[in-house]
C-alpha cells in the first residue's frame, strides 16, 4: 500500500520519457499524452480516495526508516493538490493539440508536460526539505524548457530573467537548508518540527525560516518578489502559460503552507503577522497590475498575484476558518486559473491578437466563448454561489474573528477589481458591433476542456456542502503539526 505514494510521481516521468523517442510521430504522441495522463488520474484519485478514508501514506524509500531514508507522506492536503494538478493535465493534454503547432509539438513538448507534472506532484509529496528543492529543481528544468518552445525573440528576452531569479533563489533555498540541517541534524520535515522545539538559539531558527519564506514567495511571486512573474506567464503559448499560471506559484505557496504550519509554528506573533502585510500588499499591487494593462493574457497573469495573496492570508491569520479558506481557495484558483489561461488562449487565437485595444463583437461570432468568459469571472470573483466565494467567506470569517479588519477591507475591494477586470474583457472584446472583417476560425477542440474545468469550478461552490468537511479535516490537521509528525514517524 505505501508504494501507492510514489506512482504520481513515476507514472508521468516514464510517460516523458517513453514519448521522447517518438516526437515526429505526432497522432500518435498525442494519443499516448491523452491515455497516460488518464491513467495518471484514475491512479491519482484511487489514492485519493484511500487516503480520505484511510489515512495518510508514507513510503520509506530504499527500506530505510524514517527519518534515516527519503520518505514521501501522501497526506490529505498533498494527494488533493496532486488529485487537481492531474485534473489539470488531462484538460491541458486534450486542449494543447489544438493549440500548438506542430513545430512545438515535434520539440517535445509532451515529454516536458510530463517531466513537469512529475516534479510538482513530487514537491507537493516529499517529505524532507532537500527533496523538495530538488523536485523545484525538476519542474523548473521542465518550465525553462516550456517558456522558449518555439525560439521567439520574445521568449528568450523573458526567460533569461525567469531562470536567472529562478536559479537566485535555487541557491538560496540549499543555503537556507545547509543552515537548518547545521541546527537541527536532519533534513526530515517531521523530525525538523519535532526538534525546533529544544533548540536553544531560536533567533537563528527565526531567521532561517524568513529566508525559507524569501525563496518561497519569490517561486510564489508574492509582493515585492513578482516582477519577474506577469511576463514570463505572457510570452509563452497558452496551454503552457496554464500550466505555469495554476501550478508553479502554487508550489511556492503550498511550500509556505507546509513549513510554517508543521516547522516555524513558535514565533507565530513576528512571521504570521508579516504574511497578513505581505498578503495586503499583494492584493493592492496585483490588481493594479491587472488594471493597467489593456493584453488579456497578462490581465490573466497578473490576478495571480492577488489570488496568492488571498492563501497567504489564511496561512497569517492561522485559525480553523482562515486555514480552510486558504485550501478551499488553493484548489479553486488552480481550477479557475487553468480555464482563464485556455479561454483567453482561445480568445487570441480567434482575434488574431491580444490587445484588447484591437478587437471587439466577438459575442457575435463566438457566443459560448463570450459566456464562458462570463462565467469564470464571476467565479474568480467570488460572486456566490461559486467557489471563489466559498474560499473568500472562510478567510473573510477567520479574518474577523481574529480582529483583522484590514486585510477584510482590502479583500472586499480586491474582488471588486478582480471582477472588473475580467469584465472588462467581456464588454470590450465581445461587446459592440460585429466586425465584419473579422476571420471566422474554428474551436474545435479548444472549448470542451474550457467547459469541463468550469464545470468543475462551478460544481466546488455549488457542492461546497460535499467538499468542505474535506477541507475542514485538512484544515484541523495543519494546525495539528503533531498528527504529522506522529504518522511520519510512527511514534
């Protein structure tokens, strides 16, 4: 049964590799990404399940008990973002052939979907500190490889600074864990927890952990460390800038949740209360991000910065509701996130352009398109009943209990102008007179994983009666570092 943990993990790096040896065979290497990434899923959710009803999975790799050996821990919150990473995938798998040219197809791209979904489903299941810089590692690779598919000027102009501030913070990251295991004498997350507790010279515990925080919110592109993230999300294709809009700062910010819910959990009065002025500031400059940029692709990548600002404030005020919110809202951002990358993937396909300055009346032409779009603001929003709403009550709740009126102000005005800003895509590119000199092309293929991930998004606020006494377990077990450390180390 603990073999089970390592599957999500293996599945996709053999599938990589397996399709590496065909990339000019093209029906059939997109034949294979759809059954591997199948597999993957009902792998996953077969998992999924057992641990939700089970218990959490620990596999001890090499027979080497914890905490001498490598050990992987598929808890409840870590299988649920593995279970959404690889619903992602499958919708990605079945939108990128349609969205690609055969060009970047043929330079495998496939094998680098799968090498990166290896490496995020390995970050969200490792459970040591050195093993999860090296799956950052391994999901970076994939990433540099994925943002200069297809050799444009201007990808190469973004990626230079995404791998330079990526690689910046890699060196940080090991440095922050040399110093750690110099402290602590493990690099296990359990036995780390178990041991910060004796450990007498707490103000260089205190600082490592801020440097941990500096390398996590840089990958999470929190306030100020974003800068290198809008463009680099821009420049790629659209399946591509899903894939690293939903997953790569969601790694950063499940890092977050994961060290300073299980670790850095005794100076609670200096590092939360930093996350919830971090959070603030994030949501501020985020949307403002959003608001003065008239491309829909960077208006997209710019609500990413708020949305982590949301989780982020959970994880500062770190109470029951907050917690819940923070992973009720994790998962619904993955979600929505995906499906406004591929919408407005699909809108600049059919416009011929990005620049919402240069089209409009699209409604007339692409209706579904044009209501999809609608659709998903509102759930990015936070407009009831859908999800994003669910997510924002429980932190919007936490965040009053604990006297947080701040941050409660800047949330309710931050969805304001998340709403807007997606609207305004709405009214200028599908409202107006119909453009007759608009191109009529075909989306084939390109709206059903739209319609699939929406309904998703749409189902997790309207079920939310289903789904929250899940997140609510997940909530009760982070702020119960114990349970943790008790099943890692069978204590």
């Amino acid at each position: 049964m603990s073999n089970l943990a390592v599957l999500p993990i293996i599945i996709p790096l053999i599938a990589g590799i397996i399709l590496a040896f065909f990339p000019k065979k093209l029906v059939l290497i997109r034949f294979l990404t759809k059954v591997f990434s199948i597999i993957n899923l009902v792998t996953v959710s077969y998992i999924t399940w057992t641990v939700f009803t089970s218990g959490s999975i620990i596999m001890e790799t090499g027979g080497w008990d914890a905490p001498f050996g490598i050990v992987l821990v598929a808890d409840s919150l870590a299988i649920l973002l593995v279970f959404t990473t690889n619903i992602l995938a499958v919708a990605c798998a079945f939108y990128a052939p349609y969205s690609l040219t055969n060009r970047k197809e043929q330079y495998y791209f496939y094998s680098f979907f799968f090498f990166l979904i290896s490496g995020v489903s390995g970050a969200f299941l490792t459970g040591d500190l050195f093993n999860l810089f090296v799956f950052f590692e391994v999901l970076l690779m994939a990433s540099y490889a994925l943002i200069v598919l297809g050799g444009e000027k201007v990808q190469l102009q973004e990626s230079i600074k995404y791998v330079l501030i990526n690689l910046f913070s890699s060196i940080l990251f090991v440095t922050a864990i040399a110093f750690l295991y110099s402290v602590v004498g493990t690099v296990n997350m359990a036995q780390i927890a178990q041991r910060v507790q004796d450990v007498e010279q707490q103000g260089i515990l205190t600082t490592i952990g801020i440097l941990l925080f500096f390398v996590f919110a840089t990958k999470a592109a929190l306030f100020p460390l974003y800068y290198w993230m809008p463009k680099s999300y821009f420049v790629p294709n659209p399946v591509i800038s899903a894939l690293f809009g939903a997953l790569l700062t969601k790694v950063g910010i499940y890092s977050i949740i994961r060290v300073f819910s299980l670790i850095f959990v005794y100076k609670i009065d200096l590092t939360h209360e930093m996350f919830i002025w971090i959070a603030g500031l994030s949501m501020i400059f985020g949307i403002i991000g959003a608001l003065s940029t008239n491309n829909i692709k960077l208006i997209v990548a710019y609500n990413i910065i708020p949305a982590i600002g949301f989780i982020l404030m959970g994880i500062g005020i770190f109470n029951e509701d907050s917690m819940s919110g923070s992973v009720y809202y994790l998962i619904h951002d993955m979600l929505i996130k995906t499906t406004l990358f591929l919408i407005v993937g699909t809108i600049t396909y059919v416009a011929g352009t990005s620049d919402l300055r240069k089209f409009s009346g699209l409604i007339h032409y692409y209706p579904l398109l044009g209501w999809l779009l609608f659709v998903a603001a509102f759930v990015l929003a936070g407009i009831p009943p859908f999800s994003g709403f669910i997510g924002k009550l429980l932190l919007l709740k936490g965040a009053l209990s604990s006297g947080e009126i701040a941050i409660v102000i800047i949330g309710l005005l931050s969805s304001l102008l998340i709403l807007y800003s997606i609207m305004k895509i709405f009214i200028k590119g599908f409202w107006g007179e119909k453009d007759e000199s608009l191109e009529h092309k075909s989306t084939k293929g390109l709206i059903a994983p739209i319609v699939f991930l929406l309904s998703l998004s749409v189902m997790l606020g309207i079920g939310a009666e289903f789904v929250y006494p899940s997140i609510e377990s997940i909530s009760a077990y982070l702020l119960n570092p114990e349970v943790y450390i008790d099943s890692v180390l069978k204590e």
